[in-house]
C-alpha cells in the first residue's frame, strides 16, 4: 500500500530534527568530555611547605604559587569559555527541545485529526454499505418484475384482448424496467468501487495514525533523555569550576599569607647596595635610564627601601584621587587588609599615601601596573562629569547639574527621597536641596575641600575645589580591574605576576619606567622634579620643594656613580 506524500514528508522532517539534536547533542558531549579529561586544576603543592622566615624562602614560594595561580587562572579561564561554549550548545538544545515539543503537539493534533478521519470514514463507509444493499434489493426487484413479463410472452400479450393504448403502455413499462436496471446495475458498481476505496483509505489512515503514534512516542523519549543528560553535564561542568575555584582559592589565601609576612620584613632592612646596583642595571637595559640617577632617587624615596612609610591610606591618602584606588591595588596583591600596609605620611604639605621602595601613589602607579577603570578601560580620566567651569550654585541649569544630582545621589549624598531631584528623576535645576546635597558632600571631604580656603562648613556652591574633588572621585572609585597586557612593569621586568610596589626589583623597573616617560635621557633634573610633583611643577607650588629633591636626587647619584665605577673597576 502507498504512504502519502504528507506523511512521508511529516516523517522526514522529523528525522531531519532528530538528526539536529543529536548533531547539537554529540557538540555537547564532546566538549564535556574535553573539558573533564583536559581541563582540571594544576596541583604544586611547593609553595604550602614551611616557609622559615628568610626573604628569599618567601619570595620563592611566592612565585611559585604565583606561577600556579595563573595556571589555574589559564585554566578556569579555559573552562569558563567552553562552558559558554557549552552553554550556547545547551541553548541549541533547548531549541530543539522546543521544537520537539512542538512536533509533539503537531502529532497529537495530526492524531486527533486522523481519529476524527477514520470515525468519518467508518461512518462513510456504513451508509455506502447501507445504499449498496437497498440498491441491490431494488435492482432484485426490477429483475423480478422483467422476469415475470418476459413469462408472459409477448406473442401472447399481443393477441389477447387488450386495447392498443394498453399494450403500448405495457411495452413502455418494460422498456423503462430495462433502463432502470441498467441504472441500478451501474449505481450498484459504483458504490462497490467506492466502499472499496474508501475501505482502502480507511486502512491507510490507520496505518498512519499508528505511524504518528510512533512517532509521537519516541519524540517524547527523546527529549526526556536530552534533559537528563543535559543536567548531569552541567552538574559535570559545576563541579570542574568549583573544584579550580576552590585551588585557586586556595592559593590566593597562601599567596596573601605569603605577602603579609614578606611586608613584615619589609621594613626590617634596606636593599643591599650589590642588589640594588643589579635591580637598577637590569632596569637600564629595559629603560636607558642611567642606574646612578635611578639609585639617586630610590635613595631620596626610601633610603633604598628602608623607609617605605608609617602612614595609613585612610588617613594620609589623597581622599577623592589616591584612596579609592587603594584597596583595588591591596586586594590584585593579595592583601585582605588594605588598612594594614605601611604607605607615607602626610608630610604636612600635600598629601602622603606613597607605596613601597619607589614611593609611587595609587593613581600614579595603575598607569604603570595594569590596573584600568572598568568603565573606560583607561588609568587616566578621560572625561570629567562636570565639565564647566563656571560656578554652580542656586539658579543653574544645565547638564552638568543633572550628572551632578546623579553623581550626589550615586554616592550617598541624596539629593531628595521623591519627586525632583530623587534618584531616577534628577533635573538640570540646581535647586536649595542640590545645594544642601553639595554642602554635606564639601564638608565629608572638609581636608580637601573646605579647609584649604578656610572654610569649615559647606557652601552649596561649586567651585573648583568641589569640582575637582567630585570629578577624581567619580573617575578613581572605579571599579577597578588588572589587565596583564597593560602592566608595564611586569612586561619590561619580565614577571609572571602582577606588579607589586613593595617589591623592591618591580619598584626599580617602575621608577625608571616613569622616568624613562618624563625624559631621563635628556634632563634628569626635569625628570626628578616631576617624579617629585608632577611635570607641571616649574609653575606649582611645590616649585621650591622640587628644585631642592632634583638637587639632592643629583647628589646622592654622584656618589652612587662613583661606587658603581669602583665595582667596575
């Protein structure tokens, strides 16, 4: 018996689904099976052994967990991706699982009409039946009565005493009995041929119905199996990603455990001349910066690294540009602490906060190590939220207020709890609760702010000190994040880790990377002095106090060059 087209179409259309979640399914598979047998967590259990109390014993099992973090790191990177990778399968197979649902639908609606078919066929075949045998006892009839005039005899019929119009009346009657027989005959043959192809047809609305239940079944046990082994393979992929979680975790706790006790030593004693004449010769060849002036001004820092500072970044630190930053650069160390590492103090004038051997500030020291803003990928400020410089106060307008309530509101200061101003509805109106959201802002930040100019409570305005303030804290406060390929110190240090400013090697390549930029090459006293307080310090106020560092940065590299010709002999 011939299928119909339909359901061989139907059929094929099914297979060609089928073949496209087993396709997505087998994708899946293999790069679970990847990810379990290629992709787990590198296990050095070095740097967890007793670790004395020497410099060097620290710093090597500090790079060795470092090396294990990044390989773990590399790896939890690798898993992440095929796990979206996986993800993107999964969701193919969601697809067709989808689709399988649909066709399930599509069969049982199919079904249900193939029902609804065959029940009309059976009925259409019972009332064909039922005309096949009233037409067949009328033709028996007709038959019967031809039968019983042809007995007659028309030889007979026409000599007997009948008139004329009687026995035209007779031939006529018998002339249409045979006409109506022969109707009969062919009503009869006709309704046969259609009880037999309606019975056919029957019979194959049948065997398609059991096709599409067939079907319908095995679409079902399909999509149960896709789901129950989608879940045990990301239950598989969980496991993995915890499981490196955990060693990496693991790691960063030995790797803070590790820096901790190196910053304990770290004001214990100075770098020793033979080491730092090194640090500063490998530097040179990264930089071209002359080692004597490099040693000059380390020296002038630090002393060489004994004197890294007694202060505390929520104290000394510049509150709107430096101490944001902070935190960030402890937590990228694997300092939990941040309140607890050593930086300058406040010296009185300007602001303390400077790390380590090379006395580098935060906001100085990401441009150099890796650390950009999330939101800008830079470590410099590339847009400022108030960009007039006009003061704003009562009666302004204008975008710049707008960014200004949002950027209050943001931080803490509301500007109202409803209706103009309220976080969400912020205007280009600078209104009396603006002002008063201003006021409690200037006097949070009074040290940087306010008493500079002799004020002690918070005038509403904002001027350049306020505006200053709020664009630094706006644009340092982050979010933060450590990109490798923008560390330039680990680059030209050739490290394997992130840079590190109370790492006395990674604070020389930092300080000759920075002044190898302010140009070192040509004029190392310029160079000095900006080190000191920045490249526009000829116009500054601290122009007195950099002239003197230059002074005594040349100073102290006159007598490192004479003990370093005395090393070469």
């Amino acid at each position: 018996m011939k299928r119909p087209l339909r359901t061989v179409a139907r059929e094929m259309s099914l297979m060609r689904g089928e073949k496209s979640v087993c396709s997505a399914f087998l994708l899946l598979v293999l790069s679970a099976f990847s990810l379990h047998f290629f992709s787990f967590p590198v296990s050095a259990e070095e740097c967890f052994t007793d670790l004395g109390t020497s410099r060097e014993a620290l710093e090597q099992a500090l790079a060795e967990c470092q090396a294990q973090i990044e390989k773990n790191e590399k790896i939890l990177e690798q898993q992440s991706s095929e796990r979206k990778n996986t993800e993107s399968d999964i969701l193919l197979i969601n697809n067709e699982i989808n689709k399988g649902l649909v066709r399930i639908r599509q069969i049982d609606l199919a079904i249900e009409a193939l029902g609804k078919e065959i029940v009309d066929k059976e009925e259409t075949v019972e009332d064909l039946a039922r005309q096949l045998a009233e037409n067949q006892q009328f033709l028996w009839a007709l038959l019967q009565r031809i039968n019983e005039l042809e007995q007659e005899g028309f030889a007979r019929f026409l000599f007997s005493n009948v008139t004329l119009s009687s026995f035209f009346t007779r031939i006529n009657e018998y002339q249409s009995l045979r006409k109506t027989v022969e109707d009969s005959i062919r009503r009869v043959g006709s309704l046969r041929e259609r009880v037999a192809a309606n019975i056919d047809d029957l019979e194959e609305k049948k065997d398609e119905h059991g096709s599409a239940w067939q079907q319908q079944r095995a679409t079902v046990n399909q999509v149960q199996s896709q789901r129950k082994q989608k879940q045990q393979l990301l239950d598989i992929q969980v496991a993995q990603e915890k499981q490196t979680t955990e060693k990496l975790s693991e790691y960063e706790s030995r790797v803070a455990e590790i820096n901790n006790r190196l910053f304990e030593l770290q004001g214990s004693a100075d770098i020793s001349f033979g080491q730092a004449v090194q640090y500063a010769r490998e530097a040179e060849r990264a930089t071209g910066v002359r080692p004597a002036f490099l040693l000059g001004l380390i020296k002038n820092e630090s002393d060489l690294g004994k004197n890294v500072g007694t202060g505390n970044y929520l104290t000394d630190m510049h509150p709107t540009r430096d101490a944001p930053i902070f935190p960030y650069i402890a937590k990228l160390l694997g300092f939990k602490d941040p309140s607890e590492l050593k930086v300058s103090a406040n010296p009185g004038f300007g602001w303390g906060g400077a790390m380590g051997p090379a006395q580098f500030i935060p906001s100085t020291w990401v441009r150099f190590a890796g650390l950009v803003n999330a939101k800008t990928g830079t470590a410099s400020p590339v847009r400022n939220l108030i960009q007039t410089t006009r003061i704003l106060q009562v009666g302004s307008t204008g975008a710049d207020v707008k960014r200004l309530q949002q950027f209050l509101n943001q931080r803490g200061f509301t500007v109202a709890t409803s209706g103009a101003g309220s976080p969400g509805n912020e205007s280009s109106r600078y209104t009396d609760k603006v002002a008063a959201a201003v006021s409690r802002f200037q006097e949070r930040y009074a040290n940087r702010i306010l008493r500079p100019y002799g004020y002690t409570r918070g005038t509403g305005a904002v001027g350049n000190s306020t505006r200053n303030a709020i664009n630094q804290l706006d644009f340092f406060s982050g979010p933060w994040q450590y990109r490798a390929e923008k560390d330039l110190i680990r680059k030209k240090a050739g490290n394997h880790r992130p840079s590190n400013p109370w790492n006395p090697r990674d604070a020389f390549f930092a300080s000759a990377t920075y002044l190898q930029q302010l140009g070192a090459a040509t004029d190392e006293c310029n160079a000095a002095a900006s080190y000191y307080a920045g490249p526009g310090w000829r116009t500054g106020q601290y122009r007195q106090h950099a002239l003197n560092y230059c002074r005594a940065v040349a100073s102290n590299a006159r007598i490192f060059q004479r003990d370093i010709d005395y090393l070469d002999g």
